[in-house]
C-alpha cells in the first residue's frame, strides 16, 4: 500500500493516504471474497460431473436432501424418477410437516413410491444434517453410496463435514449434486457471499470437534 514519501507530513495528507489505503484494501478484500464464491460454484459444478459419471448406469442406495432453501425437494423427487431402487432421505423436516404434505404441493402423487421416503426433523443446520444422515446411513447396513443434493453454494460447506464426520470404519461413498442457482437475483447472490463467511465459521468449529466423541457416531 501507500507509504510515507515524505519525511514531514501534514495531517492533511496523512489523512489522505490512509483514506487511500483503505480504500485500496476494501477493493482487495471484495476481490479476493467474490473469487472464493466463484470457487464454490465451480466446486459444485465439479461434482455434478463426478457423481453424474458415477451414477450413469447404477442407482446409488440413497438419495440425501438437504433443507434450507426452497427447490431443493422438487429437484431431488424429480432426481428420484431417474433412481427407481433408490431410498430417499429428507433431513431437516419442519416439525409440522409430514411426507404427505411436502409432497402434496408438488403434485406428484402416485408418480414416486411413499415407501421409498423417510424424513428427519431434528437437524437444524447443516451438521446436524450431516450427522442425521450419517445416523441414518449407519442403520441401514446396505446403505455404501449416497448422493446429497443441495443449492450449488452450500456443496462445499457439506462435503468439508462429511469428510471430518465420517469415520474409517464407515467406508460410505459420498456424491454431491449441486441445484444451480440464479445469481442475477440479488437474493441468491447475497446468500453466496454469506456462505463464505459460514464456511469459515464452519472450519473453526470442525477444528474444535472432539474427535474422542462425535455424536454422529451414536
């Protein structure tokens, strides 16, 4: 940044530099921030390709929903029509809701077996969901592949927990499949550059986890 080029300076222009300064710096910072959104999107992108690959020919053992944002559900029941054996996992449900009435509103009754859903309503965020699905998975024995579906900026979020939270012992194969998102809405861009901050938030709590005791391992 701007130094001192002169060995007596005047307030005035002290002042002037500093404002200079931390203008350029404000500048830097939002640079280097929007790049990070920009690699959350290419992140997801990314993994679309790989679980897109995976599941070419195969149906993975369970498909995983994560709430928070409104479209994710459609999608992943819409995705579902693809996987015919696949089980469907919905983590963090409203308290109030059931499986008929999210899917009511969706008008796809009949077009996807009922049997084929369970829902959970205890996760609040995001490791909670994380760690629901890994309980869930733990249950069910024959559950090895799951595809978690979410908004495009909220993938990386997911997969950096998966990774902390899943044990050796697990052996599950994890995919992700991003729902894209529309950043001419100014809405949706302000939750991308919100993620930033949670992601970080999100590390020093991992950082912090016991890993002697991991309540997704109950």
């Amino acid at each position: 940044m701007f130094k001192k080029h002169y060995i007596f300076e005047t307030s005035a222009t002290r002042s002037k530099r500093y404002l200079i300064n931390a203008c350029l710096s404000l500048v830097l910072f939002f640079l280097v921030y929007t790049i990070c959104c920009f690699i959350f999107i290419l992140v997801s992108n990314s993994e679309n390709e790989v679980t897109r690959g995976a599941f070419f020919q195969k149906n993975p053992d369970l498909l995983v929903v994560f709430t928070g944002d409104t479209g994710r559900i459609p999608f992943a029941l819409d995705k579902a029509k693809e996987y015919p054996s696949s089980q469907i996992f919905i983590t963090g449900v409203y308290a109030k809701n059931s499986i008929m009435t999210l899917i009511a509103p969706l008008g796809i009754e009949g077009e996807i077996d009922l049997n084929r859903l369970e829902i959970d309503h205890l996760a609040r965020n995001t490791v909670e969901n994380v760690v629901a699905t890994l309980r869930f998975m733990r249950k069910k024995k024959n559950h090895k592949t799951a595809m978690v579906i979410s908004h495009d900026y909220h993938i990386m979020r997911i997969k950096i927990i998966v990774d902390k939270l899943m044990t050796e012992e697990d052996g599950y194969d994890f995919y992700y499949y991003g729902v894209r998102t529309d950043y001419t809405n100014f809405r949706n861009l302000k939750i991308l550059y919100k993620e930033v901050f949670k992601l970080a938030r999100t590390y020093l709590f991992l950082m912090l986890w016991d890993t002697g005791f991991s309540p997704a391992q109950n």
